[in-house]
C-alpha cells in the first residue's frame, strides 16, 4: 500500500499559497497511476504493486479538506498478495477536513510563522472485513478517527526553492476498528507534517516540483499482541514532479519508514519507491 502517496502536493496546488484566512474558494481533483516497487508490508513480503488513486482538495471558506482513495492491484496479479489476499483488491482512504478558527471568530490569529489555525479532523478507513491471509483472525478492518488543531505555515522563499505550503496537525487517535487491535477507545497521537512548492519553471510552462509529507504516530498502548506490535510508527515521504502542462504531470517518490502499520515484523522497516503519472483538473 501506498499511503497517501502524493499528499496534497502531487495534484498540482504548485500555483497556490496558503496565508491567513480569507473567504476564497477552489478545488483540485486528480487521478493517478502509481507503480509501486517494494513496498513496505507488515504482514508479509515486500511487493511489487500498481496502484490506482483519485484524492482532491477543497478550500471553501473555512473548510480545508483534503482527501484520497487507494485500490491497489488493479490488474490483479496474482502473484501478488496483497492485504485481502490474491485475488483481491485492497482500498484503503483518508478524509481529513479541518474547519479555520481564524475565519470562525473572523479574526487574524497568525503568529509569527504560523499564518492560520484549524480545528483538524480525520479519518482513516479500508475495506478488510472477515478473516484474509495476513490476517487470520476475524476482524471487520480499520476504522480510526483524528481530533486535533493544525495550522499552516510560512516559510521564506529560498533561492532555489519555494515553499507554495507547509501544515502541520497533531491529533488524539480514536480506534473504532483496527484488526483487534485496542479498539473501542482512544489510543494514542499522529503528528502530520505536509508540504509543496516549487524547484524550477521553464518558458514554455513546464515546471519541476515537490512535495513531501510525514506521519509519526505515536503513544499507542500495550495489547496482546505487543510483541510483534509497536507504540510508534514513521513513514516519510518526498517527491520529485515533472509537470508538462497544467493537468499531466510525472513523479519519483522515495519513503522512508520505520515499523510501518505499527507493526516490527516482516517488511515493516523496509524504504520504498513509486513512478507516477498524473492528471488534474482544478475548479
């Protein structure tokens, strides 16, 4: 799985910068083909995967909501095994709206760097259900939900790169269902740190990109299955964009990670790498 493959950065926001509240509006759609090379998997094997993802943006007014949706092995190989086993696809997706406190009390709450706050939310979702093969006990997937604050940032234009966005969210963590694992309660944090920009544009409009994000969970507690089972997770993810025009675009990723699922087992600690290509529309 590759989660969140292309956070925010990768469908083409390069043009837009985020500062205090202001009513504006906009929303960007993208559909992406993803072709994943070893990627990370605390049930089993590193694999091999193409990956279809459709995520969009949305700023209206106080609402800044972004999201995403993964199906992996869309051609269904069957020589991979993914989370639901062979012959099945795996989805999994993030909805994450965060409501601006600036804009609820219409006041400029900005402070130093930091150029608005949000109430931030999320929720994490997959379609497992019943028992699968790295999952043999029977359990109905992964359901959590985020409450925290966010904020966006600004950072100094550099000489050769630009920042077009940056945001950071700390959440508490409630797990409704997360394959037996400390369900039913609140169990642990995510500190999330997203941004974009620009490297260089050509003449003609093309451009290079990049964007970059990274998840630290943390705080979770003992369960029965602690040994194989971690309180924290890390993944790190930059990536470098092409952009040929304003809708198709082209991308390397490299992810670091580190108990990925919080989970030490298998190819949990193992980096991975993706080749992408994109189309946006923005409205």
């Amino acid at each position: 799985m590759l989660k969140k493959i292309l956070l925010l950065g990768s469908i083409g926001l390069s043009t837009i910068s985020f500062a205090k509240y202001e009513p504006w509006n906009f929303t960007v759609l993208e559909a992406s083909l993803i072709k994943g090379n070893a990627l990370p998997n605390g049930w089993g094997t590193s694999q091999k995967d193409v990956i279809f993802e459709i995520q969009g943006t949305t700023r209206y007014n106080l609402l800044d909501l972004y999201w995403f949706v993964d199906r992996s092995n869309i051609f269904k190989s069957r020589s991979l095994s993914d989370k639901n086993g062979v012959d099945d696809n795996y989805t999994y997706g993030e909805i994450s709206p965060r409501l601006s406190i600036d804009g609820l009390i219409n006041k400029d709450l900005s402070i130093g760097p930091i150029s608005e706050w949000f109430i931030a939310t999320q929720f994490d979702f997959d379609n497992v259900h019943g028992k699968s093969k790295y999952n043999p006990e029977k359990n109905e997937g992964l359901r959590k939900y985020y409450v925290g604050i966010g904020n966006y940032i600004s950072i100094p234009e550099m000489k050769y790169l630009k920042f077009d966005y940056f945001k950071t969210n700390l959440y508490a963590r409630y797990v409704d269902k997360n394959y037996g694992r400390n369900e039913d309660q609140w169990d642990g944090y995510l500190f999330n740190i997203a941004y974009g920009g620009t490297i260089y544009k050509f003449e003609n409009g093309m451009r290079f990109g990049f964007s970059g994000w990274l998840d630290y969970d943390f705080g979770a507690k003992n369960s029965s299955k602690a040994d194989i089972q971690t309180h924290d997770s890390l993944q790190w993810q930059n990536q470098i964009r092409f952009y040929l025009n304003n809708n198709l675009s082209l991308s390397y990723t490299y992810q670091i990670n580190n108990h990925f699922s919080q989970v030490d087992q298998y190819t949990s600690n193992k980096n991975n790498e993706s080749f992408g290509i994109h189309y946006a529309i923005m409205f």
